[in-house]
C-alpha cells in the first residue's frame, strides 16, 4: 500500500467521520476534500475541479429548476389535492395512494423536494380525516427514497453512477433502465407500508402541526362577518351598465355598496380583476359586492341594472385565495389619516386595496365602515393582491401592515402557468428518452421554456438549486479519480473478490448491495454513489462480466437509506412531523432494506446479464420496455 492511498484512505475515513457527526456540513467538507488532495500531490488541480464542468452536474441542477416550476405554477400542489379528494376518510387508500403520487413525481424532479411538498399536504390530511401523521410521513419518506430507483434522473446517485460508466467507456443507461426494477419494490413498498402502519406511532391527529396557527381568512370572514355582507351580481347584455366606468355608476354613493373586485371571463379560466374608477365594465362581468351600508338595499340595485345574483359561498374569498387576499394594517401614531374617513383617505386610489372591515378598540363596525373618522390604534380588515398587501408601509399609506393570514403561505407565485409547466416537462421526457438530444440538453432546453413561460423567474431558479448538494457532489468526485490512481479501488475489488469469492454472482452483486446500504448510514447516498461505483465496474472487469448490473446494484442500494433519520435528507424531514424517534426508522427500515436487497440481487442478474462481456445501450433500452 502506497503513501498515496495511505493518505487517500485517511481524507476519506476523515471525511466519513465529519459526515456522521455532521461537523462541519458536508458541504463543507466536500470543500475541504476538494482543496486538499491537490494539496497533498494526489491529483491536479484541473481533476479536483473536473466535477464542475461534468455534464451530469448541469443536469441535476436544471432538475432543481425544473421542479421549482412544478411547485410555483401549482402541479405539485394540483397532485395533493387530488390526492385528498380520491382518498376520501380510508387510511388504506390514502397510504397507497400517497405512495404512487409522491413515488411518481420524485420520478421526475428531487426527492428531497418532492418530500417538503407533500409534508404539509399530509399534515392537511390528517387533519381533515382524523388520521394520524406518524401513520403518513413514513410512507410518504420511503415512496419519495423509492422513486430514486424509477428513472436515470430520479436521483444523483442515478447520475453518478452512469457518468462513471461512460467515463470508463460504456454507454451508459437509458431513461427508463431503472424502472423495471423501481416498481416492483414500489408494490413491495406499499404491501410492506400497510402491514408495517400499525407498527407506526399514532400520536393525535395534530401532532406535528405548528404550535401557534395565525389568523386565516375563514377566521376573518366570521370576525368581520363578511358571509353575510357580500354578494355576486352579474351584468346581462342589456345592462346599463355595460361600457360604463365605475367612476360613473358610484354604487358606493348611490347604493350604499363597493366593489370589491370584477371577475372578468378569461381564455382558459374567469380573472379576478383590482377595481379601479377608471375601469369599463363589460356584459358578462361578476361584481363581487360588499354591503357596506345598512340602508342598502340589494334587491333594488339587481332590478335598477338588470343583474343577475349568483350564489356566494362563505368560502369565497378562501376559494380565490389564489388571486385575492385579506389583511389587517392598523392606523399608527402620527398617521396622516388620524381623524380622515376611509373615502377621505384614498386608500383604494392611493394602495389598490379596498377596506372591507374596521375594528374600533374590541368592537368590529359592521356597517358605515368607510364613512367613520380613523383614530389611532384602528384596525382596517382590507382586501386586494397579495403583492400589494405586502407593500403596505407607514411611511407610503399611513397605515402599517401588521398581519397577513396564514394562506399567504400557499400563495403561487406562478399562478395560471401550470399547463405551461407540464408541457415544458412533458417535452423534456419525450427528449430523454428518445434520445434525440444529450440529457443536459433536454432538461436546459426545459428550464428556458419555463422561464420563457413565467413559471420560473432567474431570481428563483437559482434559489431552487440546492447548491449543498451540488458542492458535495462536486467535492466528492475527485476520490474517485484519487483511489483509482492509487490503487484504492483495485484494492477495494479485490478484497470483495476474496470475500465473495464462492459466493458466485448473486453472492458478489449481494456483497456489493450490503457495503453500499451500510456505507450509506454514515455518508450522503450521492458520496457513497461516487466512492462505489469505481469499485463496483473494477469488480466488474476482474470477473470479466458486463458493468452494468454491477453499476445498477449501487444505484439501487444507494436508495436504499430507509434504516435510520440520517441517511437521507427525506428521512430528516419527515421526523418532526411525523412524530417519530430513531428506532422507528430501524423498526420499519431494516426489514424492507433486506425485502429490496433480495429483489435486487434476484432481479439485476436477470434483466442485466452479467455474462454479457459487452451490453449495448439498445439491449439496456430493450430490458427498460413494459
């Protein structure tokens, strides 16, 4: 054993030792990987930052992009409540229905991404239906580990292992090689998960949820008592109305009512349209109305303009959230609208909001709102974008924004673009698995036609990017290259080749599978990804066997980190939430680590024949048809 592995060696058991107590990140620490081995003489500086001009580095961040687009246009969310609606109150139905969602989206973009959208969509769940979240999130954290094992960008150790593959000369996998064996671990999966859910702790239905929950917009239609105060008016043809501004009419003045907002029909869906004075209305147009006098009389306005009343449910404004949305500003001390009425304040003109309640003190004014001297210390309930509900500032309106409901959260910054969204991902799918162009190409091409489309902005699209991951990866690419120059991986080969020796090809495959899992306790699935598929194609080559069911049984036992809370970013997520300890994970995750195990070694050898000296890209294709 050479100085040169002796030092390789050591960076890398330091490196799994900073891994496991998480000090420093692993970030962090990749970086200091990175700059060390070029350091110590055992690569170049060009190998050590080789990784940030891999290909397979660009893909998986234009992934991050394009999931962000699934997320701000409202497919993920679109998914949930799907998902809520045909689940209906049984538990079996929602378990495995939860599975195949969150399985089939973490197909396409990041896991870890996948989980944080469905948490709170879970947690909703549960508090619909009464049940438990301890009895979701762990399902929900194996499905999105499981969709690793579905498609070549499901995951990075997918990437990474075939980069390493066409780095050695092969032709790496295609779209689809990994599905054949994803789901039927999927269905093992969801028959494990059904049994194993009464072994699951089942905490009251909202363990998990925030401990404060602000004020939402029901709390507030009720408080201010606007159910009973708005109404939807439609303008015929006929209407006088029509071509009028709302200037002209002044419902405000002469009917003792205000506009709210104008739901306009759109291409594909009503707009809900900001009421301006100047603002023409149409024949067809929907008034949303809010009754601000007690004087007025409803009835006499839809006979007067000839209108037509819609019904208005007490969860309308919960209904647009999307578009609309309530807030709370208070008058502060020194305001320049202490002692003016709303009307006299021009807060519509000035702020584009309209105020639909005020609060004196503890008492909440029903009527004549607008009409009533503003003091000190009031609270206006108003109404309008959120963007612009956001922008309410003292220093510009006099007012002070002092609380938004808890909606704003679910707000889409995308709204409307979701059919943009899918077919930009749509096309990136036909792209990869056709071939036509390089990966990279498919999913950049995607990330330019959502934000050509306006689901992604730059600004956000470099946020989605988890650059933790990408560092680490990055940082971690360099060992690969250092062990295999210093003997490391030919050492590693041949010491599970004594090992295994007798043990045939299941045997090998299955030693492969084990030193992969259990490497992937302590270190990040990618990091173990990197360091094993050097070992695992050298293998390959000593038996004189085809690489790629050597390279697929790392792919596939990289995702394999159901055992503990730490070997995933999933696993973390879903621990709070779901109420769950560390030996839970052990309980539930050991046992369906072993079940994929045993698939994998049965399956690989037969759909990837190790026999094969040669295995071309089409016969990998072959194997991945239904």
């Amino acid at each position: 054993m050479s100085n040169e592995l002796l030092i390789v060696l050591g960076l890398l058991v330091a490196a799994i030792v900073m891994f496991a107590i998480n000090r420093p990140r692993m970030d962090a620490v990749a970086l200091i990987m990175l700059t060390a081995m070029p350091l110590l003489g055992i690569i170049t500086v060009q190998e050590s930052l080789a990784g940030f001009a891999d290909p397979n580095i660009v893909l998986i961040a234009a992934l991050f992009v394009i999931g962000d687009g699934l997320v701000r246009t409202g497919v993920a969310r679109w998914l949930g409540d799907w998902l809520t609606h045909k689940a209906g109150a049984s538990e079996i139905k929602l378990t495995v229905l939860l599975m195949i969602v969150v399985c089939g989206l973490g197909s396409m973009m990041s896991s870890t991404a996948v989980t944080a959208i469905f948490i709170p969509v879970a947690l909703r769940i549960a508090q619909a239906t009464g049940a438990s979240p301890g009895r979701l999130m762990m399902p929900l954290s194996f499905a999105a580990l499981i969709s690793g094992m579905m498609t070549l960008v499901a995951t990075a150790p997918n990437l990474v292992v075939n980069a390493e593959l066409q780095r050695q000369g092969g032709t790496g996998f295609s779209f689809f090689s990994f599905t054949p064996f994803g789901v039927p671990i999927l269905i093992l999966g969801i028959l494990y998960m059904l049994v194993a859910r009464r072994w699951l702790p089942a905490p009251p239905p909202d363990a998990g949820a925030q401990a404060t929950r602000g004020r939402s917009l029901g709390d507030w239609i009720e408080e201010y008592e606007l159910a009973s105060r708005e109404r939807r008016l439609r303008i015929a043809q006929d209407s006088p109305l029509v071509g009028r501004s709302l200037a002209d009419i002044d419902l405000r003045g002469t009917a003792g009512v205000n506009v709210i907002a104008v739901e306009r029909a759109g291409r594909l869906s009503p707009t809900l349209i900001q009421p301006t004075a100047a603002m023409v209305l149409q024949a067809g147009d929907v008034l949303l109305l809010d009754v601000i006098s007690e004087r007025s009389d409803v009835d006499s306005i839809v006979s007067r303009f000839r209108l037509e009343s819609l019904p208005l449910s007490s969860e309308y404004f919960t209904d647009r959230a999307q578009e609309i949305g309530l807030a709370e500003v208070i008058v502060p001390y020194g305001s320049e609208l202490v002692g003016k009425t709303v009307v006299e304040a021009g807060i519509r003109t000035r702020l584009g909001v309209t105020v639909l309640g005020l609060r004196q003190g503890a008492k909440v004014c029903k009527h004549e709102t607008l009409t009533r001297a503003l003091g000190v210390g009031d609270t206006l309930l108003v109404v309008g974008p959120w963007k612009r509900l956001e922008r309410i500032t003292a220093d510009e309106a006099g007012l002070q924004l002092i609380r938004l409901p808890v909606e704003v959260r679910d707000v889409l910054p995308a709204a409307g673009k979701a059919p943009f969204a899918v077919a930009s991902l749509l096309l990136v799918l036909v792209l990869m698995v056709t071939g036509v162009v390089p990966n990279v190409i498919a999913a950049l091409l995607g990330c330019l036609l959502m934000g050509a489309f306006g689901c992604v902005t730059l600004a956000s699209s470099y946020r989605s990017i988890d650059w933790k991951t990408i560092v680490l990866i990055v940082g971690m690419l360099p060992f690969s290259i250092a062990l295999q120059r210093t003997g490391g991986v030919d050492l590693g080969a041949s010491a599970l080749n004594a090992v295994t020796a007798s043990m045939g090809t299941t045997g090998v495959l299955a030693a492969i599978f084990v030193v992969t899992a259990c490497l992937g306790l302590f270190i990040s699935n990618t990091a173990t990804a990197v360091l094993m598929a050097p070992v695992a194609l050298a293998i390959a080559k000593d038996l004189g066997m085809s690489p790629y069911p050597f390279a697929m049984i790392v792919a596939l036992a990289a995702s394999t980190a159901f055992m503990t809370p730490v070997s995933s970013p999933v696993n973390t997520l879903v621990v709070a939430p779901g109420n769950y300890k560390f030996g839970d994970f052990v309980k539930i995750g050991v046992p369906f680590s072993i079940i994929v195990l045993l698939v994998s070694v049965f399956m690989v050898p037969r759909l990837l024949p190790p026999e094969a000296a040669t295995l071309t890209k089409s016969s990998i294709e072959e194997v991945s048809k239904p």
